[in-house]
C-alpha cells in the first residue's frame, strides 16, 4: 500500500513529502527543498530506503535541496517537466534573492512528461504535467490512495502564483479544470504549502476556480 507523510521544509513551510510503499520500504522524496537533515532522519525513522527524488517545479523551494541531495546519496532526480529548465540554471540566483543556503545545480536523470508513470516499490504513480505557474510543472497522482502531490498549482482556497517568467494565469486555470478536477472530488491534494484539502471542496468554495 501507498504511504506518505509530509514535512514542511525551508523558510517557506514547503510541503515536502516522503512517499513510500509499505511491502518493501522503498521511498521517493517529493520537493526536498532543503532541511536535509530533517528529511534524512524521518527516513530513518520510518525505517524507509530512499531511492529516488521526484520534483514537482523548480522553485527554490521546491528543488533548493535536490542537488546537493542526489550527491550525497547517489539518487536520480525525476522531473520536473523540460519547460522548467530556465529555473534549475537559475537557482544559484533564486537562493542569493531569497536568503536560501546555496543551491547545488543539477540535471534531471529524467524529465516527465503528461501522461508517464514513476514507481516506488509496488506503487505506481501517475504525472500530470499541469503548466501555469511555472512551465514544467508537473503533478503526481496517485488513483489507488486518492491522494495528488501537485506542488504550487492549487492550494486549499487559493492557487499559485503566475507572475513569475513564463507564469500564466489562463493556463494554470486550465491545468485545474482539465487535469486535477478530473481525479475526483474525493481526492485528497497536498500542497506545496499549507493544508491538504479535497478537489470538491475547492471546487465548492475555491473562489479562483469554483464551478459557476
Ligand atoms: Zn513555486
């Protein structure tokens, strides 16, 4: 069976979160955006192998820990999508403009793209690529547990920002409506900040995208 528990990281309280399958203990950690130690002694804790970094977007709060990450473990990093590229080389400034420790750069072992598929253990995951408040973006959607990971696309009564470069308010809406909206209103979201909520009830009473 498919498990989680998420961690607030960084100055942020970026959601991170340790996903795992309980037949083998094999775990996947989605956004480290820094708080290493944190991380590592949850892992620990939870008696988890860490074997994989899987990145919803690359906002320094999201990816600031992913490099450094990688290197001290040996991981691959899965995702985010190529179109988020421009952020990873800009990390180095992201940290220096935010107050973050230095970010350590690195290249994705593997893009994602709408439609593929990551495992961890037994537990296979679906991504959703979901453009708009950043260009890669993608989300990780889990059908057996009616959970999503979907970063800074969608908070619980509010969504993500879309002034940044390459940010776009109608193409995050569309996001939500086309991609989220469709794994049902029982499916329990996780943030990249704040607390988890459910799609119907956003869809009740989230004023940026609720149904009309
Ligand atoms: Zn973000």
């Amino acid at each position: 069976m498919f498990q989680y528990l998420t961690l607030p990281v960084t100055a942020f309280d970026q959601n991170c979160s340790l996903v795992w399958c309980d037949q083998t203990q094999q775990a996947a950690v989605i956004d480290p955006g820094g708080d290493l130690d944190v991380i590592l002694a949850e892992v620990k804790r939870l008696g988890l192998t860490l074997g994989q970094i899987w990145l919803t977007h690359a906002h320094i709060d999201h990816a600031g820990g992913a490099g450094e990450l990688a290197q001290r473990l040996g991981l691959p990093i899965i995702g985010p999508g190529e179109g988020d590229q421009f952020w990873i080389d800009g990390l180095p400034k992201q940290s220096q403009m935010f107050g973050f420790p230095p970010a350590q750069l690195f290249t994705p072992t593997r893009w994602l793209h709408d439609g593929d598929t990551v495992t961890v253990g037994n537990c296979t995951l679906q991504v959703r690529h979901c453009p708009g408040h950043t260009p890669g973006h993608v989300v990780f959607y889990s059908p057996e547990a009616k959970r999503a990971f979907v970063g800074d696309v969608l908070f619980a009564g509010s969504i993500g920002r879309t002034d940044f470069p390459q940010g776009d308010h109608a193409t995050l809406i569309a996001s939500i409506k086309n991609r989220l909206w469709p794994m049902g209103d029982d499916t329990v979201f996780i943030p990249g900040h704040g607390p988890e909520s459910t799609f119907g009830r956003e869809r009740r009473t989230n004023p940026y995208v609720a149904d009309q």
